[in-house]
C-alpha cells in the first residue's frame, strides 16, 4: 500500500509554544496527522499524512454505539543525536492483541510504524527540548461502519495523532497518593483487561473521580473476584518493594501488559535485583508496611516513566511509604529508562529506534 503524503504550506504551520512548561499533557496537537482505512472484502487502502483535523464519522459508526476502540501510547524523545522512539514495535505489537480480541481487522504493523516514521519526519520541530518534555504519540483505532446490531464492524480508521507534552502528573517526579479501590472493579477474568480498549478507561472514571475528591491521584484496583489482590493503576502497572524483593502482579489477562511494566522486570534482573509476577493480596501490602518491610512503591508507564507512590489509602487509613520520598530504586529505574529514551545512558537491550527518516 502505498502511503500519500499532503503536507499543509509552511506558512500555516504553527509552532511550539516557545515557554515549554506550559505545555501540559494532551492538550495541544501537530498540524499533521496519520490516517488509513478498511473496508471487509477490500483491505486497508487511503493511507495518507495529511492536515490535522476533525473526522467524519456516520451517527450510526459502530464504534459509537458497541465500543470496538483501541488506542496506544508512545513518546518520541530529543536526543543531541536526532528523536529517539522507545520499543515502538511492542506498542504496535499490543495494538494488534487489542485488535484481535476486540475482533477488529489486522493490519501491517511495520506499515504503520514507518508511517509514524515518516509523521514524526514532517513533524520534528514539535518535538519540545526541555528535560522531562517529549513528544506524545497517540495510535487509534476504531470501527467506523454505519449499523445497529451486536457484531463487528466491516469498516475501520486507524490514525496517528501527536502532542508535545510536559509531565503526566502536575507535580512531575514527586510521591503520589493512591487510594485502594475495594468496591469498583476494573476488569474481571474472561472480560477486556488486557486489551488498551476505550471501555476499560470509561469504566475507571467514576471511581477516580471518587478518590480524587478525597486528596488522592489514582486507584490501585483490586481483582474482580475477591477483591483482595493487587492488580494495576488506572494509568499504570503497580509495582511493591517488600523486603527487597521487587513484587508486580502477573498477566493473566485483567491487566494491561505494560511495555514500560517489561522494562522495569528486565532491568531489575540485569541488576540482579529478584523480580516476582505474583498475586500480591492487599492484605500482605499492608502487613509488611505495620512490620516495616515496605521499603517501596511505584508505577510504570509511558505517559509517567515511573510514579513513585507515597501513600496508600485503603478502608479509610493512609498508609505513608517510604517517608513520602521517592526510594532508591524507584529514582534508579526512572533515572535509566529516562536515561536509555534521552539517549544520555548506553542502551545495552536494543530499545531505541530513530524516529525520523532522515
């Protein structure tokens, strides 16, 4: 398939706000944008970087009415050798499993990653410089067929949206507090869990509002069945510090499998720091805390990089960690893959690819 190139003229380009801490997350878009199509029976075809601009989608577009919507999210880096992407290939490898169990249409995924290649070419000046500012890649997926009726959709748009940003969380690399969620679930054995679908985000929202209105910045939800066991983060994967062994929920299909998350797992082990993926019960959290053996907490993703956590909330106690300052690991693991994506460490596990074409 060929790939259609219709840049807008210079001079209605906009630019980067020059005061680049006021950049925000996700508020601010490039003035191009990725875009292709499937029709069943026809394949993709219209794939094209064009001007940034709204969609037409029919009242009656599937994805509208029975949710089949997938999304990633990746970060481009400026490094002093040129834009630096981290592990792209993997975001594209989890937006094809959504795909799947969402029973959306395949699709090329090295197609789609040059293409971004080629955007983020045209697009390079919107790539912020400051330390802690990068460019937010926003892969999207949906079905666009016009009917009422539970089934798939026979029609698809997959676009490519950018966004120079700062820090995820306002107060940038800082302990956040976290509220356990023991009455709302996230995801349940057999459901969605795994897969980065629209769905699984919409239903998080009501309970997060909840705890935000209490002081805290997120939920840590617990498993669907029993409530009892540690599972992930609105935004991110969870990870505890118990005496010195660094503990992460396993993937049996109700979390996210975080490409940040793998990151932090083959580090720890190159370090040989021990590393378990295991059901981690709420209840042992808070034992080894009361016996002073939770020496730590944090968070991986991309929108953050790593959240260190200061603070658990759970059935109406707060439970401070760590003294409410970042831990020795945490700030380890953020400063190295922050390091590896800067292009300021040796990147010794083949993460880095250049992001433009030139």
């Amino acid at each position: 398939m060929e790939l259609k190139i219709n840049t807008i003229p210079e001079n209605e380009r906009r630019k980067l706000p020059e005061d680049e801490s006021t950049l925000g997350f996700g508020k601010i878009f490039t003035d191009h944008m990725f875009i292709m199509y499937y029709d069943e029976g026809k394949g993709w075809y219209d794939a094209e970087i064009k001007k940034y601009e709204p969609l037409v989608l029919d009242p009656a577009a599937c994805v509208l009415h029975y949710g089949q919507a997938i999304f990633e999210g990746m970060k481009a880096y400026r490094t002093e050798d040129g834009i630096n992407l981290f592990r792209p290939e993997k975001n594209f490898e989890r937006l094809q499993m959504s795909a799947d169990r969402m029973v959306m249409a395949r699709f090329d995924p090295d197609f789609v990653l040059d293409a971004l290649k080629e955007l983020i070419t045209i697009e390079k000046h919107w790539v912020p410089h400051s330390e802690g500012t990068s460019l937010y890649i926003r892969p999207t997926y949906i079905a666009s067929e016009p009917f009422l009726g539970v089934h798939p959709s026979g029609q698809y748009i997959l676009y490519i949206i950018l966004s120079p940003v700062g820090a995820y969380y306002a107060t940038g690399f800082n302990p956040v507090k976290i509220k356990v969620e023991d009455k709302y679930i996230r995801a349940a054995d057999g459901g969605v869990g795994q897969a980065k679908t629209c769905g699984n985000y919409a239903a998080s929202l009501f309970a997060t509002k909840e705890a935000e209105k209490e002081g805290y910045a997120q939920v840590l939800w617990l498993d669907a069945q029993e409530r009892k066991y540690v599972e992930e983060v609105g935004t991110m994967n969870m990870f505890f510090v118990i005496d010195g062994v660094v503990i992460t929920s396993p993937l049996t299909g109700t979390i996210l499998p975080g490409i940040t998350r793998d990151s932090v797992i083959q580090l720890c082990k190159s370090e040989g720091i021990k590393v378990e993926e295991r059901n981690l019960a709420i209840d042992e959290v808070i034992n080894a805390f009361e016996n002073g053996k939770l020496d730590e907490a944090f968070g991986s993703g991309t929108a953050a990089v790593i959240t260190p956590v200061g603070l658990l909330g759970y059935k109406g106690k707060d439970y401070t960690i760590n003294d409410f300052k970042v831990g020795k690991l945490t700030q380890k693991l953020y400063d190295t893959i922050t390091g590896i994506q800067w292009g300021k460490i040796e990147d010794k596990f083949g993460w880095i690819q250049k992001a433009t074409k030139d």
